[in-house]
C-alpha cells in the first residue's frame, strides 16, 4: 500500500512511520518540522521505500502535489499544546480544523480513497459516562484543541459521506514512549533535570487520565484499518485504566531515584480547558482482536528511561 504519513516527524508519526515501512508498505511523510524532529526519522529516511517532503498543510498546491499516487492517507499533522490554546486560538484553527480540510481536498484532488485520523479524547469534554463510549452525548467543549479536532471530525464524515471516501476515526488517550517529546511527564523529567529537590506541579495532582503507550497505539490504529468497512468508523484508543498526576510522579520520582518537595499550584485542573478526568471504553477496537500489551505504569517508566538515554530531546524542546 502506498501510504501518506502527515505529522511524519513527530513522536507518533515517526513511530507509525518505522512501522508501515516494516509492514512493507511505501511511505510518503510529510512535515514541516513547527515541532518534529529529524532524528525521529533517521532510520526511515535510509529506507528506499520512504520519501520525506518538507510541507505545510496550509500550502495546498504542495500538499496536493505530495500526496499524488497514494492509496491511504494517515492525518497526524496538529498543534497538540492543548494547554497554551487560549494563548494562540489561530493555531488550533489552521493547523488542526484548516489542514485537516486541507488534507480532504488534497485526497479528493487525487483520488486518494482511505484516511485514518488522530482524533483525541478530549473531545468528550466534562463526560458524566464513564468509561466513556464512542456514542457518549457531547459537553460543551472546554479546549480549543479538542473543538478543533471534533471539527476535524465533522469534515472527515462529511467529505465520506459525500464523496464516497472511507475514514477511521481514532480517539486517542494521552500517548507515552520512546520519541516522546511532550506533556506531563516529558514536563517532569526535564524538571527534575534541572533540580532534583522540588517538583512544581499544574493543578493538586488528583487529575486522573489514561494513557496508552506508543507501539500499542500503533498496533490498534493499524489493526483498525485492516477489519471492518463502511463510510466512517470511530474508535476510541486507551487501556482499561487510569492513574493520577501523583501515581504518576511516584513512578517517575521512583526510577529516577529522586525525593523532590512537591509544590501544587492550583485545584482539579492544571490549566484552562484541562478534563480532570479521562478514561475511554475501548471495547470496539478491543472486538477486533487488540490488546494493550503495555500498561500505564510500564508507559510512564518506559518513556522516563527514552528521555534518560536522550538528554539531547530535553535539551532541544522546540
């Protein structure tokens, strides 16, 4: 399969990347490294099958230019800060909502049949059901990333529904691993770098969140595309737990061999527009043969031991 990678140089994309190409599929990766990184791609860029171009998704006629030939296309490109999006409310537009339609117009230019979309969580917003079904009522949004991607969401079935396109919906948890390169505990390590006696923490630390580690979120999107049919299928992406902030930072405090102070800075939310509680059902991809092999635990420690054996990413922070 001739596949078109968007986001290839970032933490998912380049691990979603390395594992099509040894899937023996063709891969054409397209980023325009705001965030990624190329070391992330060293190993793909040696590989023949693989083509890398340096794009924006809002500069259409190379986008569309791109991705002629291919056969599917896997949408990772988005501005995932969810915590500044009320500092820069343009940047979840263009680079999640305007490149996300941007994409459909690109595939519809080329006939490009299949889209597979990292969709997130947080598009439940305040949920009263949990786990949380794929077919849960919808809150009011509380973040502009998570509306920016349920608008994403929309065009993807809109464009399905009315040009005859095939999409996979995937509503991911937080995800953890090697290549990881932000959030709490990316957050936490370079904090601890720099002064191993204190730890400043967003919100009181009873957050409580899932998180789902890397190669199984791989492992589940691929094993998405491959069972099933229809216009649109959505899927949510997690285990069948969740952990706080503070089982979190014991964890992290515990392999780095640290007792820092804690100091909390605020209630149940570490930010505007933060969910202090996210756990999914994910039953539906679970029917289809997936597993976790991962659990959240050996995510935090995994990802903790990458940033170790890494300093350059936590020096490098775009």
């Amino acid at each position: 399969m001739r596949c078109f990678v968007t986001g290839c140089a970032g933490f998912i994309g380049s691990t979603l990347v390395d594992r099509l190409l040894a899937g023996g599929h063709e891969v054409v990766g397209y980023d325009n490294f705001s965030t990624g990184r190329e070391a992330f791609l060293r190993e793909a860029i040696a590989h023949p099958s693989f083509r890398l171009v340096r794009g924006d998704l809002l500069d259409e006629p190379r986008l569309t230019e791109a991705m002629r030939g291919s056969e599917m296309v896997f949408h990772l490109a988005a501005n995932a800060d969810v915590r500044r999006g009320i500092e820069h409310p343009r940047k979840d537009l263009e680079q999640n909502t305007i490149g996300t339609s941007n994409v459909l117009e690109a595939m519809r230019a080329n006939g490009v049949p299949r889209i597979a979309f990292s969709s997130t969580g947080s598009v439940y917003g305040e949920t009263a059901v949990f786990p949380t079904p794929e077919d849960a009522p919808f809150p009011v949004q509380t973040s502009l990333y998570g509306a920016s991607k349920l608008a994403g969401e929309a065009l993807i079935q809109a464009y399905c529904e009315g040009y005859g396109m095939q999409g996979s919906i995937f509503r991911f948890v937080s995800i953890l691993g090697e290549r990881y390169s932000h959030g709490h505990v990316f957050d936490f390590v370079a904090s601890l770098r720099r002064d191993p006696t204190r730890l400043r923490v967003l919100g009181d630390g009873s957050q409580r969140k899932s998180y789902l580690y890397v190669q199984d979120c791989i492992s589940a999107v691929l094993t998405a595309i491959d069972h099933g049919s229809g216009p649109v299928r959505v899927f949510n992406l997690g285990v069948d737990a969740y952990c706080s902030v503070n089982d979190s930072i014991g964890w992290i405090c515990e392999e780095l061999g640290v007792s820092p102070a804690i100091e909390y800075t605020g209630g149940e939310r570490g930010w505007i527009g933060d969910v202090p509680f996210i756990w999914l059902d994910c039953s539906r991809i679970r029917a289809l043969g997936w597993a976790p092999e991962a659990t959240i635990r050996d995510g935090v420690i995994r990802t903790v031991r990458y940033l170790q054996a890494n300093p350059w990413l936590l020096e490098e922070r775009p």
